[in-house]
C-alpha cells in the first residue's frame, strides 16, 4: 500500500481467550453491570450440551437467565424481533449468544434492537445504527464465522428471499469468550465448512484492495494456522491443540477483515445462500479457487506469499506460475477436508446466474476487489463452480 494512505484500525471488543474461559461468564456478565442474561442459542448447539454448560455457568455465578433459542441455520429478521421482545419482556439487560454465526449474529442484533427503535430492517447498510444497545457477550461454538467480534450481522428477509447485512461499531459484542472446549464436538463436515469460511476470510482480506499493514500481519497468521490445523481438526475432532489454532484462526481472520472486508467469494455467497440455502462456509469454499484464479493478475506477488504459507514449490517459477501454486493449494486442501459439492449440486443453473451477478455486483465488498469485475466476469465464476474439476475430484 501506499505510505501515503491513511488507515484506521479499531476493535471495540474484548478478547478473552483460553481453554476452559466460559467458566467466568457469570464474572463477566456482572462486569458488564448485566443483572438478568438472554441467552441466545440454536436447537443444535443445545442439544449438544453447550448451552447446558453456560447455563451452569450462570447458576453458580448467580445470574438469572432466560433461554431463546428461536433460531434457524439462516436466521431471519423477524427471530431478531421475537427475541427483542422475549428480552424486553423477560427484563433481560445483557444479551450472551451461543454459537455459530447463526446465534451471534442474532444476539447482537437484539442487543442493538434493546435500546434502538423501530425494526431491524431500518438499520440495514452501515453506520446506520444511531447508538449502543445492551451489552452483549458472544462464545462461538464454530471456528469460521468471526461474528463473535464483526461489526456485522447477516440476516435474512425469508419474504423477500434476501440476505440483509446490519454493519456498525456498535454491532461489536462487548467481550468475544473463545473456549476451544465449545468447539470438540464440532462435526466434521461443519468443522471443514467453517475452516473454509476463515480461510477466506483471511485470504480475501490479505488480496484486496482496502488491505492494510495491521491487517495483513492478521491474515497472515490465520493462514498459517489454518494451513497447519484444519485437516487435523476435520479428521481428529478431539485434538484440542487443532481446535485451539482452528479457533485461533477464525478470530484473527474477523480482526483482519472487520476494517478491510472481503471479495469477490463473500459478494457471490450472499445471494447464493439466500436463493439456494447453501451454508455460508460451503458456498465460499465452493467459489474460493475460481474466485482467487480470477484475482491472480490483481496481486501476484500476494498469491504467491499464500503459496509458500501452503508449502507449495514456488522457487525459480515465473511470478504467474508461483501464483497458481496458490489456487492448486486451496483446491487440495478443499478437497482434502471433503469438500467437492458444486453450485449445480444445490440447484443453481445458467438461467440463475444473471440475477445472481447483479445482486453480488451491490456488495460492498466488489470495489475492494483486487481485479474489478463486470457482471459478466462474476457469473464465469459461477460457471465454473457449477462444475466438477478433476483435480476436485481427487482425479
């Protein structure tokens, strides 16, 4: 970047990292001077025990609680609503969200709805919301997502089949507790679909355009992370020094995207996900190599860094060629962690691609792009996501 550039870097959240850290959710929540807690799930997560240990963990701190767990895989603007009203009525004055993207997402969207009026379609966009609302604490279950520290909540408009996007500073939790021990139960497929979704994370952030010094160090070392961990965690669920890099992974990818955004990967995945339900994770793994094959000629030498990071043989190749070392080394490690559905395989067709393009071309994160694209240019990368490749195969 240019010295001449001025950049900004903030990070409202507090981090509190480490095996075993939800225990003190009860210290922290009074720290915060919350007296009553929403706590936030999903049908999944509390089925798996996790919430059953935050609720003990609220008990023996004395912290009265009430559940909410109204939530689905995409959730929807109106659950954000539903539980506004569950933590209004309840006296709720502290929201605590448990999960993957799904329920922090909700979480912090009911903690701005708690003091902002009106509904939360009005603060679609950025910068919109006029000030905080109650204090929120996010513990992610996943490692991928990063909304225990985004600026972000994505949620959809089920009537009007759109994924809608809530971006301020005060969307930020007031504290991130990341406990790896919430992620050993994590399953496979999930935990390679999140893997992916840090991954592009970091990477997205590390190519394009709004990329920055702090921010880089950041992406950096959430690659090698991932590069060293995430087929170790996919295949060996209890590893606990796996799911620590993992989730390492997936909070310092959040801190390096949160100020740059992201790519071309995350303005597809939106509507992808919205018209077709294709997880998050999944539909950016899905685009990550057709995405960075396109990117290659806006940033050679940065591809060429992710090479190396992977381990790929880049010494007295041409620049182009060190690049594509790059693009071979996600495909293998997609294909490695068991991801080899296509766009075709959730319903997409060529007659979908047109709307598609046109939709992803609104994303703010297309003019920080590294190459700028035309619609065109966007539905040939659903084209070619839409098929099968040899090497996806393992062929």
């Amino acid at each position: 970047m240019s010295i001449h550039r001025i950049f900004r870097y903030e990070l409202p959240t507090a981090i509190q990292f480490g095996v075993g850290a939800v225990q003190d959710l009860a210290v922290h929540v009074k720290k915060l001077n919350g007296t009553k807690v929403l706590l936030v799930s999903d049908p999944g997560v509390q089925k798996a025990g996790m919430t059953g240990r935050l609720e003990q963990a609220l008990r023996t701190g004395g912290v009265p609680y009430t559940l909410y767990n109204d939530i689905e895989p995409e959730p929807d603007i109106e659950g954000v609503m539903r539980g506004t009203l569950l933590a209004k009525s309840e006296s709720c004055d502290c929201i605590v969200g448990v999960g993957g993207g799904s329920a922090l997402d909700t979480a912090k969207a009911i903690g701005l709805m708690m003091a902002n009026e009106g509904h939360i379609r009005d603060y679609v966009g950025i910068n919109i919301v006029p000030k905080k609302g109650a204090p929120v604490i996010a513990l992610p279950t996943t490692a991928g997502t990063g909304s225990e520290l985004t600026i972000w909540s994505v949620l959809s408009d089920k009537q009007a089949k759109v994924k809608l996007s809530v971006g301020s500073p005060y969307n930020c939790p007031d504290l991130a507790i990341c406990d790896p021990e919430l992620t050993l139960s994590l399953p496979a497929h999930v935990t390679a679909a999140t893997g992916m979704d840090a991954l592009t994370h970091a990477l997205e952030s590390f190519v394009n355009k709004a990329t920055q010094p702090i921010s880089e160090g950041m992406s950096l070392q959430a690659m090698k992370l991932i590069a060293r961990s995430l087929r170790t965690a996919v295949f060996q669920g209890e590893n606990l020094e796996a799911r620590y890099d993992m989730l390492m992974a997936s909070l310092i990818a959040a801190m390096a995207f949160n100020p740059t955004r992201l790519g071309l990967a995350h303005a597809l995945a939106i509507p992808l996900g919205a018209h077709f339900k294709i997880p998050h994770g999944t539909v950016n793994a899905i685009l990550l190599p057709e995405v960075m094959e396109f990117n290659l000629r806006g940033n050679l030498s940065k591809f060429k860094e992710i090479a190396q990071i992977f381990g790929m043989p880049v010494d007295g190749r041409s620049p182009t060629d060190a690049a594509e070392q790059a693009v071979v080394a996600v495909r293998r490690l997609k294909q490695d962690v068991g991801i080899t559905q296509t766009l075709s395989d959730y319903g997409v067709t060529e007659a979908d691609l047109g709307y598609i393009a046109e939709e992803a071309m609104t994303s703010g994160n297309v003019p920080v792009n590294p190459v700028q694209p035309t619609p065109h240019d966007l539905q040939q990368i659903c084209r070619a996501a839409m098929r099968l490749r040899k090497e996806d195969a393992g062929a």
